[in-house]
C-alpha cells in the first residue's frame, strides 16, 4: 500500500463556538496524525467546518449579519483557534466552498444511481435546533423539544429519502469482517445493536430552502446534512478518484455523532460503490465541574483562555492523561492546576532543568553506559508506542512519567549535582542527559513545543554531547 495516512476531525457547526469537547477530539486527532508522521508517513490531517445548515442562516438572522459574513467571520474563529492550539492540520475544509459543491453533486448521482434515492411526503414535528423531524414520542408532556425546549413545528414536505435500511445486512457483515472498525470496543456494541433493531430510511432533502447545496436537477430541494457534510471527507481529498486511492484511515468524532459516521455514513459510501473508511473512533462527553457543556447554562470553556495561563502542552497533556479515551470526562480548572503543578511543573519541567542545568556545567557528557537506563528506555519507548497505537493516551503518558521519574530518583540517589570527580559526573549526566532525549522524543506527537525546546537544548558537535539550560517550560501556577 501507499504511505499515507489520512485522519478527520468532524467539522463543525460554524455557528457553534469552540469549546472544550472540541478541542479535546482535535488534540486526539493530531496526537495520531504527528505520531504517524513522525513513522514516516505522508499525513493528511482534515479539520473543518459545515456551514450548510439552516441553524447557520438562523444564527445569522439573529445577529443581523448577512449570511457569508456571518459565516466568513465564524470560519475564521474556528480556524485561528486550532492555529493557536498548535494544531497540525493540512487541511481546513468549509462546506460552502465550491470544490466541495461539486464532488457532493457527484456522490449524490451516485446514489441516485444506485436506485438508493427515492421522494416522498412526510408529515411530522420539526425541531428547527435538530433540524429534522422528532417522533411524537420523542416530545415532553408539553409537546417540546426535549434537547431544545422549544414547541416543533407541524411540517409537512416532500424529501429525498436514502434507503438507508437496505443496508442493514451490508453493515453487520461489514462490522462483523472489521472487528476493530469502532473503538473503543463498547461503543461498538452500541453501533452493532443498534443496526440489528433495524434501520429506517433516513430523510436525505430539505424543501424550499435558500441556502446549502441544492440536489441536482431539482433545485426546489436542498440537500440536508448527510449528503452533504459528511462528504467533506472525500472533497479534501480531491474528490471520489482521491477517496477510492486512498480513504480515510481514521475518523475521530465525538460519541453524538458515532452513528452517523459508523452507520449512515458507511452506507452511503457502500450505495456510492466507494471503499469504506478504516476507524471511527469516539471520544466521550466532557462535563465541568460535574455540569454538563450548556450555552444556557454559561460554562463553556474557551480552550485559549486555558491555554494563555497554561501553554498548548498543558492544556494537551491534562486532557489525554485525566480522561481515558472513550469515557467521559470532567474538567475543572482546580484539577487541570494540580496536575500542571505536580506532573509538568515539578515533573518533566524540574527534571529537565536540573539535568540540563548540570549539563551545561561539563564540556560535554559521557554517553549512555548504564543498562539500567536503556533497559528504562526501551521499556518507555515500546510502550508509549503500543499505548498509543490502541489509543490509551493515559497509559501511553503514564509510561514517560515512569520513566522521568526513574530519572528523579537516580539523581537524589546518586546525589548527582554534589558528585567531585570529574568523570563519573559526567558519565552519570551522560545516563540522564540519554534518557531525558529519549523522553523528549517520544513526547514529540504529545507535547510538541516542551519537546522541542529539550531536543534543542541537546547537541551533537565533534562527536561528543553537549547541553544547555532552557527557560522554565512549567512556571508554577497557583489559584
Ligand atoms: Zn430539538
């Protein structure tokens, strides 16, 4: 096969504001896309935003911005927030763009061409929030939405329907041959029952609307979200020839939309004849301090307000470490504080300054000689490798930790810095300065930017190792 791996985030509603769970499936994404790159790999990393939806004229109405501006001006919060996260993306991909408008319309033909689109009227309560229509069982007493609050609208139209439940037996085989096509595995379980309860069509249209993509040879129609968003994974890269050279590898999405990606969407790509992708893997829900993410509420986080007391790193290395990919997880500033102070302030940022502190000191260093710290080496390197390749981020963390404080107490043991003769300082700065590269290596698609500070501060000149001091890379933070 080719080199390349290729890795999506979801795109956004641009008309949602960065926040917290965002970030996280974006920092997971590009944990995997450097990792891969540092293998080798040619890595095309997706992010993006969908601006199609009716939410999105909506929310521009109600802010009495004409709609490109809205959305120009929305994309560009977006798009500046991943760039200041540090984010490694090759692409960003807006769903108004016209490179999408046209590959959408292909993969539409395609599955008109499949016998898979058929019209029909359908009667029923529009929420305008989920922008599609909710069972009357799926209503509170009083008749309202139960996510939006608010009273549906008694709609009736004709759509596009995709026939959806013709795939249901296409899917389970699907899932049945890729065992690790979902992940994490319960999640999996989550998908596989629920295709086996059956499946209905799913509504593939909108009638008489202004904005969006409109279905070929019937502009009285829009295409709805499905046919339209999801397909930004094809347009990034050039369109269906792109898609069947190469799909994606790898899908990251937050649970609220697994099943679009784990079941609507392989469907589709099965009706349009095209290869399907390798992963879904779906992140969980974060809550703040035990509340769950709520604009009515007013605690959604910034995640740059996080990052300009933190530093990217912190920010990174608190989410992958606290929350075991797949689960749910609560953040609270107090913890993110704790963790920043005890892992990174006295952890890796102390140990880093004292080693290349006392480094700086020699002409140069020995080299590795002590088997203890290769043996530690190998140990940190093989499993931040496997941790990481089932995406147990934590355990993958948790294994440089060990190895860092392994370097910890080999200082207070041997007294390093008090050592009087010359050469078994320098060979024992030798063992640590060796191991300290190996961290920072390794933390590379981790934490980029304290990784880098380390590796530049180590040299290789006339065969020999040289160190030097660096600023703090974890000042102390209190409350
Ligand atoms: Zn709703």
């Amino acid at each position: 096969m080719d080199n390349k791996f290729y890795i999506t985030t979801p795109i956004y509603y641009v008309n949602d504001k960065p926040h917290i769970g965002h970030a996280y499936s974006s920092i997971v994404a590009d944990v995997l896309a450097r990792w891969r790159f540092g293998q080798g790999e040619d890595v095309v990393f997706s992010m993006g935003v969908d601006e199609n939806a009716q939410k999105t004229v909506d929310a521009a109405a109600k802010r009495g911005e004409e709609i490109r501006a809205y959305t120009d001006r929305m994309a560009e919060i977006w798009q500046s927030t991943w760039e200041k996260l540090g984010l490694s993306y090759t692409d960003f991909i807006r769903t108004t763009e016209e490179r999408h408008a046209a590959v959408v319309v292909d993969f539409w033909r395609r599955l008109e061409a499949a016998g898979d689109l058929y019209k029909e009227k359908y009667e029923g309560w529009y929420c305008r929030g989920h922008e599609a229509f909710l069972n009357e069982d799926e209503l509170t007493p009083d008749g309202l939405c139960p996510e939006h609050k608010t009273k549906p609208d008694w709609v009736s139209e004709e759509n596009y329907y995709f026939a959806l439940s013709k795939y249901q037996q296409p899917l389970l085989d699907f899932y049945a041959a890729h065992e690790d096509f979902v992940a994490p595995a319960n999640r999996f379980n989550e998908v596989k029952s629920f295709v086996e309860r059956g499946l209905e069509d799913v509504s593939f249209s909108r009638e008489k609307k202004a904005w969006g993509i409109p279905v070929p040879d019937d502009p009285e129609q829009v295409i709805y979200v499905w046919a339209d968003a999801l397909v930004n994974y094809i347009t990034v890269v050039g369109g269906i020839e792109g898609w069947e050279q190469h799909p994606a590898d790898i899908h990251v999405v937050g649970k609220d939309i697994l099943r679009f990606h784990a079941v609507i969407w392989p469907a589709m790509l099965m009706s349009a004849g095209l290869p399907l992708p390798g992963q879904a893997l779906a992140s969980g829900f974060f809550t703040i301090d035990g509340v769950k993410i709520s604009k009515t509420i007013g605690n959604v986080i910034d995640p740059l307000d996080l990052t300009a007391r933190y530093g990217n790193d912190a920010l990174r290395y608190f989410l992958l470490r606290e929350i075991p990919f797949g689960e749910d997880g609560d953040f609270s500033e107090a913890k993110m504080r704790d963790r920043y102070n005890a892992d990174l302030a006295n952890g890796l940022g102390n140990f880093a300054a004292r080693v290349l502190a006392l480094a700086e000191k020699e002409e140069s260093v020995a080299e590795l000689s002590d088997p203890a710290f290769q043996l530690e080496m190998d140990r940190m390197r093989q499993l931040a490798f496997l941790r990481t390749k089932e995406f147990k981020f934590n355990e993958a963390l948790a294994a440089i930790w060990a190895a860092i404080s392994f370097g910890d107490r080999y200082m207070n043991n041997e007294a390093v810095w008090a050592i009087q003769d010359g050469e078994d300082r320098r060979e024992n700065l030798g063992n640590l300065i060796a191991l300290l590269g190996a961290v920072a290596e390794v933390l590379l698609p981790y934490l980029p930017d304290s990784s880098r500070k380390i590796s530049a501060a180590i040299r290789r000149e006339d065969g020999a190792t040289r160190a030097s001091r660096i600023e703090p890379l974890f000042p102390r933070v209190t409350a």
